[in-house]
C-alpha cells in the first residue's frame, strides 16, 4: 500500500499520457527523436543492462533492446506500455514491461549498468526529484551511469519572462505535428521543469558525478551524463 504521503506519479503524468489515442500520435508530435546519439554514449560506457524510467512509446527502449543484453522499459502509463510492448514485437527484441514511476518500481534482479530517462523527470516537484534521483543511484551498479535528458532552464533567471515569452512564441500550430505555444505555456505552468543550478545540486547530493553536460543554445533542453560514485 502507497504511504498517504506518497506522490502519485499516475496524477502527475497527465491524462493526455493515459490516452491511448493521444499515444498513437506521440512520436509524431515529439519530432521521432532519434535515441542513437544516447545508446552510443551508454555503449562507450561498456553497458550491458538499462532501466528506462517514463519510457513512453518506447523510441529508446526498443532501439536499445538491439545494442543491449537486457532493457526494463517503465512506464505509469497502461496505454503507453501497450503502445511499447507492440512496437518490441513488431521489432523482434525482448524489452521487459513494469507499470510503475520513478517513486514506485521495485527492480527485481542485479544492479544495472545505466539508467536512461528522457523529458520524464520534470513531471516531479523538486522535493522528489532528489528522492527519484537517490531512487536511481540505488538501481546501479558503482560507476554505472545515468544517462539524463529534459527540460531544464540554463538562462539567468531575470530573463525569465523574455525566455518563456520566445518559447510560446515559437510554438508549432498544428498540435498533431509538434507542441504549440499552449502546450508550452502549459508546461511552465504546470509541469516542474527546473534551474540547472538547481538540478545539478540534486544529482551531486544523490551519489553522481558529471561526467557530461550539454545544453541546447535556448538555454531550455539539458542532457546529462552521469556517474554513480
């Protein structure tokens, strides 16, 4: 039984993430982002076995499940995991399928080598994202990696309202094909996107090591490479 004080990641989401046809339409309206430039990097890392913690549609886990021995695809969303398992079979790879968020899934067997998460951890408060990310260093083995990728905010924060303004701006207006300025306004409003000077904070406090950084040229798309001390 989930403590009464315990966050419900399923909440948190967001319906949309729970429609399976909304999910039939998500790769499109994410731009099919190619995941070979971060299965690359965890290969240099000699890694073998992967967790991917909000897995979606599965454009990382699948792919994965080609250039590793062992891929834990999690994700609170039945519709997503559905969406998932499908594409694995249609690809002809094992991808291992638990309905559960980065607050709740029980790994089950020995530590892996890296934990791969993509524009998932902003759905948490920043309280519990240093409890997820302490949740990560205990699913790896020491020296294993984290590989990090969402929306974080890397622009001094008295520029906020011009940022935020160049963003919603520059929304797309067919919302089927990419995310509009509502959809990005949205997202500052309700989602928990935070300052990289105090994300980085976290990942330091959970047992992590930088070992790469890398920020889009808006200052608004962090992806990390990290390492379990």
């Amino acid at each position: 039984m989930r403590p009464t004080w315990m966050l419900d990641e399923t909440v948190h989401a967001g319906p949309e993430h729970l429609d399976p046809d909304f999910v039939a339409g998500f790769d499109r309206k994410q731009g099919y982002p190619d995941p070979a430039s971060d299965i690359e990097v965890l290969a240099s890392y000699g890694v073998r076995s992967v967790v991917d913690l909000g897995a979606g549609t599965g454009q990382f886990a699948v792919p994965a499940a080609a250039a590793f021995d062992r891929v834990v695809a999690v994700d609170v969303s039945p519709a997503m995991l559905a969406y998932l398992g499908e594409r694995a079979r249609a690809a002809g790879v094992t991808v291992e399928l638990v309905q559960a968020g980065f607050l709740s899934y029980a790994h089950a067997g020995e530590l892996v080598d890296a934990v791969y998460t993509r524009h998932a951890l902003h759905q948490l408060p920043d309280f519990w994202k240093v409890v997820a990310l302490h949740r990560i260093a205990g699913l790896l083995r020491p020296g294993g990696v984290l590989r990090l990728r969402d929306l974080v905010y890397d622009f001094p924060s008295a520029t906020t309202e011009q940022v935020m303004d160049g963003w919603v701006a520059g929304g797309v207006d067919d919302p089927a094909a990419g995310y509009t300025g509502a959809d990005y306004a949205e997202h500052v409003r309700t989602e928990h996107s935070t300052f990289r000077w105090l994300l980085e904070p976290m990942i330091d406090h959970a047992g992590f090591d930088l070992a790469d950084v890398e920020y889009d040229d808006a200052g608004l798309f962090g992806a990390y490479t990290c390492l379990k001390r």
